[in-house]
C-alpha cells in the first residue's frame, strides 16, 4: 500500500496545487523580476516539484502571463497580425488592440491588469516580463532591425493609447472609431518597426 510519505510534502496536482503556484510565482516575478525567477524556486516556494509548474504551465513565459492574470494570451491574438511580415504590422496590431480592448467582455480585466501597474511590483513585472516575453519576439517575428529599441518604443505608444482611451477616457480619443484610431496611430508606430533611429 502507497502512503503518503513517499512525497516528501509535495502538493499533489489540484486546482490548489495551481492556485499555489501562481500565488508563488507573482510573489517571486513582483520580488525578483521576470529574469530572476525560476521555475525551480517557484516550486519550492508553492511546494510542489518544478515537473508539476511544467505539467500546469509549459514553460517559464506561460507561467508568467498566467501570473498576470491576463484574460487572453496576447502571444495567440498577435499571430495574425505577424503573419502579414513587418509592412502593414501596426495596422494590423493596431487593429488586434483595439478589438480586445473595444470588447466589453474582455475590458474589465484588462483594466484591473492595467490599473494594477500602479502597485510597488506592477512596473518591473511590465518592464522586466511583459517586454521580454511578449513584445520582444514580436519583434523578433517580424524581422526588424535593433528590435530592444524598436519594441518599447512602441510599447510606449500603444500603452499610452490604451491609457488615454480606456482608462482616462480622453475625449475625442475615447469615442473615436476604431477606424479612426488606426489611421491616426499607425503611421507613427509603423514609423517605430522600420522608420530610421538616432
């Protein structure tokens, strides 16, 4: 007969076990940064061996948007817009944004995970995770040159509209169509992927 004692205190798989781990994991991202974290003292922290955190969530990078609390992988959502190569690609991710953002469903997480980035922890896990693991290989994908300049700088934009029109609510910008707001905000982001740099 099997007892328990073989598991040395290690959680067995449960929607605990998970909750566990990602109550381990934002603690060790917020404490440590995306880089200073591994999935092996995430593990220990949460109590569990790391071949569970891999069963639960695959790799470090899914982990982490996990962690954040995300309602979509925004990894998935910008395939598409990849798909087209670099010209045209912040239209098309102009385009992705705003569909996410515009559903009502979707707007009110995606407004706690914003308006969270005010706590102590909320702008390393923007600036160490977020870039690197999401927005960095978008420029990778897209074949553009200095790709660690490129990237925040766009970041910065993008973050900025979702700020002003979601969250502030500046008019006109927040009842523009979304049409409008591709037209107005695409070429200057277009002109950040593959427009010259200092």
């Amino acid at each position: 007969m099997t007892t328990s004692a073989g598991r040395r205190g290690r959680r067995p798989g449960s929607p605990d076990t998970r909750a566990a781990i990602l109550a381990a994991a934002r603690q060790a991202f917020a404490a440590k940064g995306y880089a200073g974290a591994s999935v092996r003292g995430i593990a220990g922290d949460a109590g569990v061996d790391s071949a569970l955190v891999h069963h639960y969530f695959k790799t470090k990078d899914d982990l982490f948007l996990a962690a954040l609390e995300l309602p979509l992988d925004p990894r998935e959502l910008l395939i598409p817009a990849l798909a087209g190569g670099v010209d045209g690609a912040a239209e098309r991710m102009l385009r992705v944004f705003l569909s996410v953002w515009d559903d009502p469903d979707l707007r009110l997480p995606l407004l706690s995970v914003v308006r969270s980035l005010v706590d102590p922890e909320g702008p390393r896990l923007m600036r160490d995770g977020f870039v690197p693991v999401v927005l960095g290989p978008v420029g990778v994908a897209l074949g553009i040159d200095r790709p660690e300049l490129r990237m925040p700088v766009v970041a910065s934009q993008v973050f900025g509209l979702i700020i002003m029109r979601y969250v502030v609510a500046l008019e006109p910008i927040a009842s523009m169509s979304a049409d409008d707001v591709v037209a107005i905000y695409a070429p200057t982001i277009q002109r950040y992927l593959t427009g010259p740099l200092p």
